[in-house]
C-alpha cells in the first residue's frame, strides 16, 4: 500500500486539487493561519495533551466555537500529520512485550454464596447462544461467549475482570462470537492486562489457530482444548453405546467441572488433557500437542467435520457438612477448643476425659450432598442419539419412583441449550424425565424474551430517537411479537406427538438466578430479572427531561413535509425551540443524481457507530447499504452486526436481509471491524441450505484470509474471497486494459495469464500492478472452494474479479473501488457507485456515489476518491481537542473529517465511528456542520432524505442536551484501546 512519507506531501498532493473547492485551504495557510481553521492549521495545532489526571466527565460537552489554534513551525508538521510508524505496523516494536496476568485467587472453600445465571445473551434477537454464569465468592465460570456477551455486561454490572474461566459447550460462531473481543478487551484492562482460562473441545484448537491473524498471542496462552482430536474422516467404534468418561477439568474444594462429549457418529478414542498453559513461544506446536487423534483402530464411519463436536458440562459442588453438636461432643468427654474445630475439618481426635477417639460422625449431624448442575447442548437429533447411549450418565438418572438409586447422584439443576427443535422431541424429554426433581430451564427458546431487550439502554436511546424522527429512527427500540411477525412462537412443541408434561420445566429469562449456596435458599432467584418497560413509559421519560422535545418532534416533521411539497427548500418554522437561523438552512441545490429519486433506491443503515469495542450505547463498525429489492452490501461487520440487524429488521425481516447479501467488504483486520462476520456467514449458509446459491464475496485485506481460511476448517462459510488491493482502481484499470489488449473485450472466457499483469500499472509504472497472491497454491484451505483441498492457482483473482462485477450489476450498482488509506497496514476506503438510470422523459441521470473510509487519518487517497460524493460516511473517533491523540492512534477528529467531506465537494457527511469516551453523542461544533449528521446506531437514511439529513443535528444535540459523559462501565473505560 503506497504509505504517504511526510505531512508536506499531503499539502502538495491535495492543495492543487482543493483549491478551486476551497479557497481558503491554500498554502498560504502555513505562513498566514485564518481565525476560522482548516483541515491543515488543525493537523498543526493542539500540540499539548488533555491532563491524563482529568476525568472524562469534565470533557467539554457544550463548546459550539473552536480554540485558537497555535502555529506549529514547518519542521514540527513532519511528525504530526499522521503516524508513520503505526500506519507502517512498526511501532509495536516500541513498546514492552506484555506478559498477561493470569490471576489466581485464594479460594473461600466456605462458600457463601453461588449461584448459575442465565446472562442471556442472543435472548431477545435469538442470533446467538445464550451464555451462563456460574458464580462463587471468589471465582466465576462463564458457559459460552457469544456476540455481545461484552455489551451485556457492560450493561448489567457484570466485571469482565472477574472471569476465571470460559468453556465453550461448541466451538463455532454462535458460541463463540464473542469470544476475540473479550480477550482483547481483558488483555487491555489495566497497566499490565490480563488472560483467562479458555475450554472447549479439541475443536478449539481451529479456533485459536484462526485468532492468531490479530490476536496476540499473549492473549491465548491460557487456551485448553480436551478429548479426541476429529480427523477429516472419523469412524464410528462398533460398541456405540460405550462413551468416554467424564473429563475432569477443574476439581479443587469450591467446585468440580467435567466435560463429556458429544460425538455424533465419532469414534471412540482415549481422551487425553493438557493441564499446563499453553506458552507463547511455539503456540501452535503446543496446540498440536493437546489433543491426540482417534485410535488408529477405528473403523470406516461417517465423516465428522470440526465444529460438530458438543460438550455436557458438570459442575459439582461439594457436600455440606452436617451441623456440629457441642453437646454430644462434651457427653463423649472433650473440652471445647481446638479440637472441635478439627472433628468439623473432618479428623478424628482423642477423648480429654475418656480413653476412646471421637469420630465426626459421632458429633456431626448428617451431610448433605452438594448441589449439581448440568448444562445441556445437544444441537442435533444426530447428537441426541448419542446422548441417550451415554452410559456415564447412569449414575445421575433417578429410578422409576422418581429416587436416586443406591450410589447414585441427584441432579440439582439442569440448563439446556440445546435448540428447541431437539428438546422438542419426544426422546429428549423422556431422557429430560430420568432426572426426577431436577429443576430443568430452557435457555431462551421463547419469543416473547425479545419483548424485553436484552440491552435496555440502548433500547431507550433508540425509542427516544424513534419519537424525535422516526424517518431516520425507524426502529422503535422495543418490539412486541406482533411487530416481529405474525407467526406462533417458537415454543417447546413436538410434532412427533404431545408434549411430556414436566412439572419442573421453566424458560429462562434475562438473569434469572438458580441459588445454590446458601443451602437454605436452594432455588430460582427472580428478582435480578429485568421489568419489562413499554415505549410510553420511555417517552413520558423522556418528556418530563426535555419538555421542548415535543415541539421538537413536530418541527422536524415539518422538515418532511417541506420536503415533499417545497422539493428541496424547507423554511424554518417560529417555534419554542431555541435554534439558530444560518444561512445554510434555505440551500436547496441538489446533486443531480438525486433528480426524481425514489424510496427504494438506497437506504444507508449505520448498524454500528462506536469504536474499539462494543458498549452499552453503540455498537462497533458496521454499516448496511440497503438496496431493497436488488439485495445489499455490508461495509465492515464487527461484533454483534446479526443482533443490530436483528433489533433494526426484526428476527425475520433480518433473515430476509442476509438471504439477499450481495457481498461484504471489510476495511481492516482490526477486531471492531470483522468479528462479526463468521455468524453472518453461519446464518446465511443455513438459510440457504436448501435453495441452490452461489458463494458469498467477501472483499477484505489479505490478512482476513488468514483469519477466514483457518476459520473455515472450523465451519464452512460458504464464501469466496478477494483481496482488497483487487479492486482499486489502479490494479482495475490494470486488469481491463490487459484483458481488452489481448481479447478485445472484458469478458470472463477471455484467454489471459494474470501473472502478466503483475509488471505494470495501467499508466506503465510498475509496482501497482495486481499482485495475484491471493490464493496460495497448494494451501491446505482455500476461501473460494466450499470443500478443503481443491486446486487453486494464482489465477483464481481473475474469475472473482468477473464474479464481483457481474454480482455489483445485478444489485444496480456500476462499481466497488477500494483505495488506501492511512492507518495500520491494508488498511482501506471503499467507493461505490450506483449505475446511472434513465427517467420517465428518457433523460439520462448519474448514478449516487457513497464513500466510506473506514478508520483513517485525513490523507489524499481519500480527499480524491471522495471527489463529488453525495454521501461521506467518515470516521470521527475524536473531538476536535485531541488531534494529538488522534494522530498517535491514526484515526481523525469531528473537524478533520468535515474538512475532507467539504474540501472533496461531498454533497453529506455522516460522522461515525465515535471512542466509547462518548457513550451517547460526540463532542462537536455544530457551527461548522452545515452538510454533517452523527451517526447514532441503526439510524437509517434513504437518499431520498438527504436533504434533510444536517438539519435534524440541532434537534439530536437537543435531545441529549442533559446527557454527560461518563456513565459507561468502568471495563470500557479501562480497556478503550485494548482494540486500536
């Protein structure tokens, strides 16, 4: 990627190009700054730091006018214009290698309190698996880790840096989702950081294979698989019924974990556990030496890929001792003393007054066994066959009266994430009836959980921005099961005959507890479950804090109605709202794109508005172009993308938008950006499974293969991939001059070695070429081919290529450019273009241009390809006052990003990508916001409004005019760049 050397080559580069825009950004600038600053005496200024001992809450939240900046001398604008060394991937060099703390905490073998909680995640969008928490004085367990387990907590109090241990009951998307934005997360919490233990089967190992594409290593090395490694075909032993035994993970005196697994169809083999941490040096050799494979024995069976692997898990508390009997003590003739102490400890002692020794049974009551937990994934009826030949379970299973035989244990609580298709049958709730009294929960299989949304908080900030413009905020925050769809719930139902009735049975909902210690409150716990709140009590809320909100709302539906009858000039109306008339508000000169534009054209859904990490109020990078009925594109897919398309569609309206995914192009392989895209790719393959269909695209840089190519031998993704530097306009230019110079025309049958296309650009330089190293050949997987192992060679770009434009026509669209940008190596910017049209006259009209520029500092690739844009969609990660921060991480301010958008002659720009320092509205200056909106999630703008879009900011900073910063949990704020 061409990188740009030195701040005065981005005033050389750009100044020509901006000067007939923008008189005022000139080189002039340098000797003589303006009061009212550009984009350049902006990137020169502010060179002192915010005091590092000041809180976030005394941040600025009001300021409507600029400092004055501070004239920097010509060779300090070298080194501030952006950070080479970063942009370069160099400067990691700079800093100490860390070395996680993996805490251990000093038991409490008294254990107080414990308890297992539903944290309910993928409850109310029912996209992932829910994940439980197993707690105990000084130790907490948690079961799965799907997308958005991090916001959960965040939102519920729940203290990341608590965690003990994750076990994974599967290792795939839905379970864990979640898991490499938690480990980044804890590996930037406080000075040091800090690791976790991490289980799941030896399918983990493909897992963190996969991870190491851009997580560090440290991070991992407290990762442990267990049981028989799968090969590509594994058999079936021919005694089936016999199953391996419980795997003892952890037994010390608070609790005892075992796994057993679930292998459908799978051979038997000796289960081996390595017990020691996985060091960072040699991490994938230490990998290969976890698990072992299959007995050479087995026989041929059916093929068990990766991923198929389930795990029961354990949990057994110890047994509570009876109660110590002083009395009987003292009638078998002992002081009170130390020696009552040692009989509770379970040690027998000496008689002070008689000649015989004092057994604790002899004064102790009788003990009580200690509560038992299973937690329950049986994905499929192949597994649950499997499951009812598991003769280790035997001892757990209650007799026909409903007892626990003789030798036999009884099972407390049982919490099943099995899906409701399988605990649905017949079979699995006749093997549910073997455990007698055991309390059984359903982990979320009922739809009226999405009623009450799992992320209360941002389900408020949604429904007060859906009352203020529901034309921008259509989704109404809280859904009811009328608004989702209009089918039956999706509830415990067989249609293989009636249901059992079992009397113990409850779904679960958001933090129900089941109590475990103290002994006397065993049971469910529901008073940590959240209320339910309708839209009227948030909007009477929200009225009681800003009564002028009302009026508000009013006006700007007069914006629309102006709109339709005026089209394009919208008088400001008298009012109670205290807004300042300007002059930009009367402009009406549209692009002509936007001649007689229709509805169904173009929305532009921000799913995702914050960076580095999820939090309670935005969503990491993501960014969907809905083109209605030609389908859609995502731009970027951080964590939890589903379960923001899920609450902006509703769960079946989201089903209906990934069916129709034209393809997904992702900016850069930073962890807030990608990591939600393998459980889109999961839901879309199953959705499709049966209607025939081609691979998805998926346009990233080269370092997301890796990721994906590793992942894939986990689940098939069902996707093709392209590497980003494919599809700028050099390495285009280059591919359809070559392939016109040697055919005649662009078509895919046209006879060309690629390989020749390396040597010269399309202006005869060389080195900007494509660079056909997509699909390395002979590698063990490639993304293009559904099945492992298929032959590739270095020509395989070219057919990809005709695929994306061939992909890009049908969705209406005339191109897909990526261009570098500067923030860490690949990194890039996307532009694309909407094919031009025809209107009812016969007049031709230009196709809309939308930008996006992923994170980036202000450089020339992106003033240049936003030439003309109707819509820049930039990142603004920080507030005007710290560019110096800004330029140690390589990501703009609120001011930078205007200046781009108004030097390029963009029509709009939509600011987002927010630091999580702003938890509801950024810091910005509105004065110089006359084409600009922030982004808030799931806020939707269909170009048909885009005149409308600046004048609706004064009415959002209204809204949030009581909101300050500083209410996010303290795990955010600690590890806000454990992810830059």
């Amino acid at each position: 990627m061409p990188q740009v050397t030195a701040l005065r080559l981005l005033f050389l580069s750009s100044f020509p190009l901006l000067s007939p825009l923008k008189p005022s950004l000139s080189l002039s600038v340098l000797s003589n700054p303006r009061p009212r600053r550009s984009l350049f005496t902006v990137l020169a200024s502010k060179r002192h730091r915010r005091d590092p001992t000041q809180s976030p809450n005394l941040a600025r939240r009001n300021s409507s006018t600029l400092r004055e900046s501070k004239e920097v001398p010509m060779d300090e604008t070298e080194r501030v214009g952006f950070n080479k060394r970063r942009a370069e991937g160099k400067d990691k060099s700079d800093r100490p290698r860390k070395s996680l703390q993996l805490k251990v905490r000093e038991l409490n073998p008294a254990n107080t309190i414990a308890y297992a909680q539903i944290l309910g995640t993928g409850m109310d969008t029912q996209d992932t698996s829910p994940s439980v928490l197993l707690f105990f004085d000084r130790q907490r367990f948690i079961f799965n880790a799907g997308e958005g387990l991090q916001r959960f907590c965040t939102e519920h109090k729940i203290k990341l840096s608590k965690i003990d241990h994750i076990f994974l009951s599967r290792v795939c998307s839905e379970t864990a989702g979640g898991l490499p934005g938690l480990l980044l997360t804890l590996a930037g919490m406080g000075e040091e950081g800090m690791s976790v233990n991490v289980w799941g089967p030896s399918d983990l190992k493909y897992l963190v294979d996969a991870m190491r594409s851009f997580i560090p290593n440290a991070a991992m090395v407290n990762t442990r698989s267990f049981g028989p490694e799968l090969s590509s075909v594994v058999a079936a032993m021919p005694d089936s019924s016999k199953s391996l035994d419980p795997i003892v993970l952890i037994n010390d005196e608070v609790v005892k974990i075992s796994a057993i697994l679930l292998q459908p169809n799978c051979g038997e083999g000796r289960q081996l556990l390595n017990e020691e941490p996985i060091s960072e040096k040699g991490l994938e050799e230490t990998m290969d030496h976890i698990t072992k494979p299959l007995s050479p024995d087995s026989r041929t069976g059916s093929a068990i890929k990766p991923g198929d692997m389930s795990v029961i898990y354990v949990c057994e508390l110890p047994e509570i001792k009876g109660k110590f009997d002083p009395a009987k003590a003292i009638a078998l003739g002992l002081k009170p003393g130390p020696k009552y102490r040692e009989l509770q400890l379970g040690n027998s002692v000496k008689s002070d007054h008689q000649n015989i020794m004092v057994h604790p049974s002899d004064v102790m009551g009788a003990s009580v066994p200690g509560p038992i937990v299973f937690l329950v994934d049986c994905p499929t009826e192949s597994h649950l066959e499997k499951l009812l030949s598991i003769q280790s379970l035997s001892s757990y299973y209650a007799d026909h009266s409903g007892n626990p035989p003789d030798g036999s244990k009884t099972v407390t609580c049982i919490i099943h994430l099995s899906p409701a298709s399988v605990i649905s049958s017949c079979n699995y709730q006749k093997w549910m009836k073997r455990f007698g009294s055991a309390q059984h929960i359903l982990a979320g299989h009922e739809k009226k959980n999405v009623e009450i949304p799992i992320l209360k908080s941002s389900a408020r900030i949604a429904a007060r921005l859906n009352y203020l413009c529901p034309q921008f905020f259509p989704a109404p925050g809280f859904w009811s099961l009328q608004q989702l769809n209009s089918s039956a719930p999706d509830s415990i139902a067989s249609s293989e005959g009636p249901v059992l009735e079992l009397q113990e049975t409850i779904s679960a909902e958001n933090l129900l507890k089941f109590t475990l210690r103290p002994f006397a409150h065993l049971g469910l716990d529901r008073s940590g479950i959240p209320s339910s709140m309708s839209p009227s009590e948030v909007i009477n809320e929200l009225l009681a804090e800003v009564p002028e909100i009302a009026d508000a709302a009013q006006h700007v539906s007069q914006l629309w109605h102006a709109l339709r009858e005026t089209e394009g000039t919208y008088p400001m109306q008298d009012n109670q709202v205290m807004m300042v008339e300007e002059p930009w508000l009367n402009e009406n000169t549209l692009p002509s794109c936007l001649e007689n534009i229709k509805r169904d054209d173009l929305e532009i859904i921000l799913l995702g508005t914050g960076s580095s990490q999820p939090s309670k109020y935005r969503n990491v990078s993501s960014i969907y172009i809905n083109l209605f009925s030609k389908g859609g594109v995502l731009l970027d897919c951080g964590e939890g993308s589903l379960g923001q398309l899920k609450r902006r569609f509703g769960v079946e309206g989201a089903d209906y938008v990934v069916r129709g995914l034209r393809c997904i192009w992702i900016s850069h392989i930073h962890a807030d950006h990608h990591t939600g895209l393998a459980r889109i790719l999961a839901l879309r393959r199953d959705l499709l499974k049966e209607v025939p269909h081609e691979p998805l695209l998926v346009i990233g840089p080269r370092q997301l293969k890796k990721y994906l190519d590793a992942y894939q031998r986990l689940e098939d993704l069902d996707m093709q991939f392209l590497d980003c530097k494919h599809t700028t306009e050099a390495s285009l230019d280059a591919l359809e001059s070559t392939t016109r110079s040697r055919t005649g025309h662009f078509s895919p049958g046209s006879p060309i070695n690629v390989e020749d296309m390396n040597d010269k650009n399309s202006d005869g330089s060389t080195g900007q070429g494509i660079d056909c190293t997509l699909f390395a050949r002979g590698s063990r997987m490639q993304s293009y081919w559904k099945r492992p192992g298929s032959p590739v060679d270095n020509g395989m770009a070219l057919p990809i290529l005709m695929r994306l434009k061939k992909v890009l026509s049908e969705a209406g669209l005339e191109a897909l450019i990526s261009f570098p940008v500067v923030h860490c190596p690949h990194a890039f910017g996307v532009v694309l273009k909407a094919a031009e049209r025809t209107n009812s006259v016969g007049k031709a009209i230009p196709g809309w241009k939308i930008v996006y520029s992923g994170d980036t500092r202000p450089c020339p690739e992106l003033i240049e390809a936003s030439r003309g844009a109707t819509v820049l969609i930039h990142e603004a990660t920080f507030e005007d006052g710290m560019v110096e921060e800004a330029i140690a991480r390589n990501h703009s301010t609120t001011m930078e990003a205007v200046e781009v958008g108004n030097s390029a002659g963009a029509y709009r720009i939509i600011l987002t990508h927010f630091s999580q320092r702003y938890p509801k509205i950024p810091v910005f200056d509105e004065t110089h916001m006359h084409k600009t909106c922030i982004a808030f999630d799931m806020m939707s703008v269909n170009v048909a409004d885009l005149p409308v879009l600046p004048k609706v900011l004064p009415y959002l900073k209204l809204l949030f005019k009581n909101q300050m910063i500083g209410d996010e949990s303290n795990d955010v704020l600690d590890a806000v760049s454990a992810a830059s």
